[in-house]
C-alpha cells in the first residue's frame, strides 16, 4: 500500500482521494489549511487529514516527507511551491495546473530531481493532450491538430448558458492569460477569447474560442512538426460575447477580485454537467490527405456511493489513472514526464482511466466497456 499525499481539500481532491482508497491500495493523506473543508471531506479509515499552510515549507515538507507521491489539487498560484517541497523532500510530483509559468518551473525543478515530476494531469491539459497525440502519432505527416475541450451544464438556465463547474480562479486565469498555438509551423502567443468558431456535435450547436493553458507541454513537443495547432474552451453559442463585455468593456481583467466575486455569486454551481471532448487531426498517411477525429461526452454520475459532477470524474480520473501507471512501472520514474509521453491505450485500460470510457445507455461510469476510439458517449437513460 503507498502512502499519497493530496494538497487541497475540495471538490477535486476530496474525489481524488475517495478514488484512490477505494481500491485498496492506496493510503491518503489530505492536506488543506482550511479546517471547514477537511471537516467535509468523506470518513474512510484510509483516509487522514492534515491542518497545514503551503507557505509552511517546514511543515509542507513534514507532511510529505516519507509518501510515495504528491499530487496536487491546489490553485494554480500555489502549485509551485508544493512541486518545490516535492523536490525537497524525494516525493513523486503531480498536478493538475493550467498555468504556463508554473509549468515551466517545474519543469526546471525537474532537471535535477530523483523522482518524477508528471504536470498537467486533468483534463485539459492533460487527457486531451494524449487523445492529440495518439491520433498525430498515426499519420505520416501533420497539417492541423484542433483540441476542444468544454466543462458544460446539462440545463443551461441563463445569459451566459453557464454554471459553475470548477474552480473560480482557474477560470478567469483562462479566460485572461495569453494562449499557446502553432501558426505556420511555429509556436506562437494569441490572446484568449478570440477566434470564435461554431460547430456541431451529437445534435448540439456549440461555440469555441482560445483559452490558456489547454495545450500543455504538447505544443512544443509537436512545433515544427505540425502547421497549425490549437486549443479552444467549449461553450454554449452567446458565452463568448458577454464575457468579453466584461473583461474589456467593464475592465474586469484588470479587477480579478471583482471577477470572481461576480461569477461566484451571480453564477450558481452545479452537479449536472457534462464534458465535451473534440479532437480532429489532419495529415497525410500513404499520400493521402486524411482525418483522424476523437469525439467523447462524459456525465455527472454516480462513482462508487458517491454522485460526482462530470468534471469531478474527468479531472480525478486523469490524475489518478496518471499516478497508477506510475507505480505500476509504466512511465518515468525521474525527470519530467509531459503527457503525451503516456499511452492512450494505456490509459483507456487503467482502472480510473475507464471513466472515459463512453458509457452504454442506462450504464454507470463503472460498467463502462472498452472503447473503439472515436464514438460519442451518450447521455445515460
């Protein structure tokens, strides 16, 4: 049994850890600073809770000193200084970040490090990032490579045909930071929220436009291999629209405080939602101009006795399917390990990683059977 450590006591972590002890082999220590949220986090007798404060190094390192891995559901602002108490203290490093810069410190952490450091290990980047890779891996030679990810609500009920599905912080960091894409071969920077597209998908009319961080480390492993390459949030027609008003009409980019504060209180959360996951690649394999397309959708349901959201299970199940190939010797154990490095079919057989599996009608997320690759996951019964 390896002892894990996860920092932050929410909704992800929180499902992150009920994954882990579930099977067995795992024992989790959850860590937060916050005595209301590890006061909500599920009894289990493998499951330990820990008062501490990232910016304690002393006690940071304490906690994870000794532990096999430590896998991080922090806000993004706060995830490099638990990859530096990882780097301190020998302990495998996973996270769950979008952040561009703090992944580049990790990564620096990483060139000297004993362990592995494994970032990016959600859904977008990450799962998304493996689906781009294998399906670029099966052409001779790349033109485009469009990744569409969207954490949606199932009822949309208001202007922004939007609910709260996770957090706040990393939201607007998306909305607001600048975005990777290869134009031309090269890699280049493009502000977020621009480039609208619409598309269709099982019936349903969606809007797409830049957000930071969703390409991951994939970016650079495919510059100057691929013409053009992108990574665009998925949304109900009419978001892109309002949310630009109040980024830059109401100056709102420049008052994240009141951002938050706004969506938090205007915006309810829900439990109800899906993930939309859309992957087209182009290139041509024996002289063909060809297209390899990955289109899924996975729903809130019912994990074990607990319902999670659509995003609960996609975030958690990226990390942990991530940190079970690791103990089970299938990635790096040293250095940094980017995602496209991990197989898909590795990952679609892993124990958690079968929560992408589309789900057959009136099935749970357990009962789901093997993939084909490409089909659309429709909504349970």
């Amino acid at each position: 049994m390896k002892d894990i450590v996860v920092i932050g006591a929410g909704k992800i972590g929180g499902a992150i850890a009920d994954m882990l002890v579930a099977t067995g082999d795992y024992r989790v220590t959850i860590a937060d600073r916050s005595e209301g949220q590890l006061a909500a986090v599920s009894r289990h007798p493998a499951i330990e809770t820990r008062v501490v404060d990232i910016s304690d190094e002393g006690g940071l390192d304490a906690v994870l000193s000794g532990a096999f891995a430590v896998l991080s559901a922090a806000p993004f602002h706060l995830t490099g200084q638990v990859a530096r108490s990882a780097f301190r203290t020998g302990t495998h490093y996973l996270d769950l970040t979008e952040d561009v810069a703090t992944t580049k410190q990790v990564e620096q952490l990483a060139a000297g490090a004993s362990t592995a450091f494994i970032p990016q290990c959600g859904l977008a980047p990450g799962f998304i990032s493996i689906v781009a890779n294998d399906l670029a891996k099966r052409f001779d030679s790349l033109d485009s490579v469009r990744m569409r990810v969207g954490a949606l609500p199932q009822f949309p009920s208001n202007a922004l045909n939007y609910n709260l599905t996770w957090s706040t912080d990393g939201l607007i960091n998306e909305y607001i930071e600048p975005c990777e894409a290869i134009v031309e071969g090269r890699l280049i920077s493009v502000p977020a929220m621009e480039e609208r597209e619409e598309f269709s998908l099982d019936g349903v009319t969606y809007e797409a436009f830049n957000t930071s961080g969703g390409l991951g480390t994939l970016a650079k492993s495919l510059e100057g291999k691929v013409r053009t390459m992108n990574y665009r949030t998925i949304r109900y027609p009419g978001h892109q629209a309002i949310i630009k008003a109040l980024l830059n009409d109401f100056n709102l980019k420049n008052r994240r405080d009141v951002l938050k504060d706004l969506f938090e209180n205007s915006l309810p959360a829900t439990m109800q939602d899906v993930v939309v996951i859309f992957v087209t690649v182009c290139g041509w394999r024996d002289g063909r101009y060809m297209q390899e397309t990955y289109a899924n959708k996975v729903y809130a349901g019912m994990v074990g006795t607990r319902q999670m959201s659509a995003i609960q299970i996609t975030t958690a199940a990226g990390i942990t399917t991530v940190l079970d190939l690791l103990a089970q010797g299938k990635l790096p154990a040293r250095g940094f390990v980017r995602q496209e490095e991990i197989g898909l079919d590795d990952f679609l057989a892993n124990r958690f990683g079968r929560f992408y599996v589309p789900a057959k009608a009136g099935s749970s997320p357990q009962g789901r059977s093997r993939p084909d690759g490409g089909q659309v996951a429709r909504r349970p019964a």
